[in-house]
C-alpha cells in the first residue's frame, strides 16, 4: 500500500490525504512534513545529503533528516512513540513557510 501524505489547505489545516508519488511533482500540493536538525554537546550539527534515488531534490545536503508524518485519515495524524535513540527534543514551534518551492 502506498505511503499517504496529508494535504493542508492555504490555513494549514488537513484537508485531504493523496500517495507520496502523486505529491511529489512539478505541481507539488501543500503537504505536512517536517525537517529536523541534529546537533551534538559541541554544535556540530548533523548534515545528510539525500538520496540520489529521491524524486525530489536528489543528492542535495538538506537537514539532519525530514519526511511525512503518516496518516491515519484525513485530517488525523499517526503519533510516533518513545524515541529509540533517546535524544533530548526541544519544543519547536509548527511553522508555515513564507514561500512555495
């Protein structure tokens, strides 16, 4: 079964769930993600270069790492458990970007 994203309308709210394949095009929908940046005790932070497979952006150096949230249905979210690496999380804010790619 393909991988569902969440779209979101002009407000941000969900307002739709469609494949990731289906989202990820020239005409890409407003869609939840994230992008989490990792640093160590030092501020070193954490780069990954994505995939050369990706459809989108390959073998560009992003983030720490991003994706999706699941979804359940549309307009609810899968909420992922315990952290298995234990690192420490700081709160961060849900923020809309000022521009479309």
């Amino acid at each position: 079964m393909e991988e569902l994203v969440v779209l979101l309308d002009e407000e941000g709210q969900g307002s739709g769930a469609l494949g990731k394949l289906a989202v990820h095009n020239r005409d890409t929908p407003l869609n939840l993600a994230f992008s989490c940046y990792v640093f160590n005790e030092r501020g070193e932070f954490l780069l990954a270069r994505r995939a050369w497979g990706k459809l989108t952006w390959p073998g560009e150096w992003t983030n720490s790492c991003c994706g999706h949230p699941r979804a359940l249905q549309v307009g609810e979210l899968a909420r992922v458990g315990p952290d298995p690496l234990a690192w420490p999380v700081a709160p961060a804010p849900a923020l809309r970007p000022a521009a479309r790619l």
